[in-house]
C-alpha cells in the first residue's frame, strides 16, 4: 500500500498568498516564504505552488519569490502558472521545484507535455485539470477556471497521460473553497482512467473529508488543500494521526 501524501497548496498572486471560493473573491492570507516554511517544519508532505493569475494575465511566474520558498523548504515543490515553454520548465526547475505543475499552456500546446516528459522525465511533469461539470459532464476549463474549453475532462487527462504527464491534480471547480469534501464522483472517474498517481483537490473542509476520500476512494494518491490549512482550521500532524488510526497509511 502506498503512503497517502497531504500536500498545502500556496495560491500566489501580487507575492502574496491568496484563498478565494469557486476562483473569486480572493482574500490574502500570508507570506508564501513564511507559511511555505511553516508547512515544511510540521508535517506536509510535498508543497504546492500556484502563481495563480500567470497565465489569465499573460506573464511569467515570480521567480524571485518561487527561488525564496524552495531555499526554505526541506519538502517537495511542485510549480505552477504561467507554464508555456520548456523554457519555463527550465527556469522553475533552476529555481529548485521538484515538480512543474501544466494547465493552460498544455491546452494551447498540448505537445508541450510530450516534449517536457522527454527533457526531464515523467515525474517531473504534472498535468492540473481545472474540472467543472457542464450540463452534466465533466469538462475541462482553462485560466484558473475562467475559461470553458468544452473539452471533456476524462479525454483530456487520459491524452496528457499518454503524452507523459506523470501525476494529475485533479481540482474540482464545484467543490473548491466550498469545504463540503472532495468531489468523489469526478475524482473515481479519473482514477478509472488513467494509472499514474492522481491527486484529489477542492472541497476538504475538515479531517473526516480526508479519511472519507482515502477509504472510499483507495487509488487517489493525495489530498490537496488550501485555506483550511492556511487559517489552522485543520493541522497536518493531527490530520495525519487521524488517517494512521484510520488504517490510512501516511509519512509521520
């Protein structure tokens, strides 16, 4: 059995981090140096890092930030935003992430994950689907959800897969920032797909919406969350006591 990871994510906007419901209303939260770190010293697994107006905004992520965050953490660090070109690949990379995380620009380019697999390895390439149903299916948006491609969600992540996404983010529009648990239903559906490491994100809200994703769904390899960590609505080191008297196995 594989041990289930718990990853915060950082949504980074203007150097700060930032948590809104459903994508809107963003409120800053803190220093991505200073909760990076936090996380890092108490029991995260891995750090997700989202420069998330990079691509809505056409420009490149904060280096200087990313470069600071990966000089304070001991953990893995996944990047993302703004990632068009093996060339961001590059520049992330050098900033010290261990993971660089493709949405819209594998949707303008989906070549891009192919020859990103090829340069650096599968691991290193991680396909984020921004999912939301439309009339009924699962269907894949782009620009940190604002755009509606009408591509159908489960295609889509099974073509990055076969291109050489190593890992998929599976962030559910309907239930992000929502706090009424991960979405089950989409999250089974691409489990079923694809056989590389899947990563469920939108909607924890509390601990027993993490014991409920791993019983129920055993293949989805981590939990992803934001704002429930950032206000210490829920701390990992309990979170993770919990899912070991769960029979959930996790890194301590």
């Amino acid at each position: 059995m594989i041990t289930k990871r718990i990853i915060p994510c950082l949504d980074v906007k203007d150097g700060r981090v930032v948590k809104g419901v459903n994508f809107q209303g963003l409120n800053d939260v803190s220093s991505p140096v200073e909760l990076g770190k936090y996380y890092s010293d108490n029991g995260a697994d891995e750090l997700v890092f989202y420069d998330i107006t990079a691509s809505a905004e056409g420009r490149a992520l904060f280096t200087d930030i990313l470069r600071k965050v990966a000089e304070t953490i001991f953990i893995p660090l996944t990047v993302g935003g703004g990632i068009n070109t093996l060339e961001d690949f590059d520049r992330v990379l050098k900033c010290g992430a261990d993971k660089v995380s493709v949405n819209s620009g594998a949707i303008k380019n989906p070549d891009l994950i192919a020859q990103a697999a090829k340069k650096y390895g599968d691991q290193c390439v991680v396909l984020s689907a921004d999912v939301k149903r439309v009339d009924g299916k699962f269907t894949v948006f782009a620009k940190g959800g604002r755009e509606n491609t009408g591509m159908d969600a489960i295609q889509w992540i099974k073509k990055c897969v076969s291109m050489g996404a190593g890992e998929i983010v599976v962030n559910s529009i309907d239930t992000d920032g929502v706090k009424q648990g991960f979405d089950l239903e989409m999250l089974a559906a691409v489990c079923d797909a694809v056989s590389v490491p899947v990563i469920a994100s939108g909607g924890a809200g509390c601990i027993e919406d993490f014991v409920t994703l791993f019983h129920e769904l055993p293949k989805v390899d981590a939990g992803l969350a934001a704002s429930i960590f950032h206000f210490g609505e829920v701390d990992i080191r309990e979170l993770k006591e919990r899912l070991a008297a769960e029979q959930v196995l996790v890194r301590r």
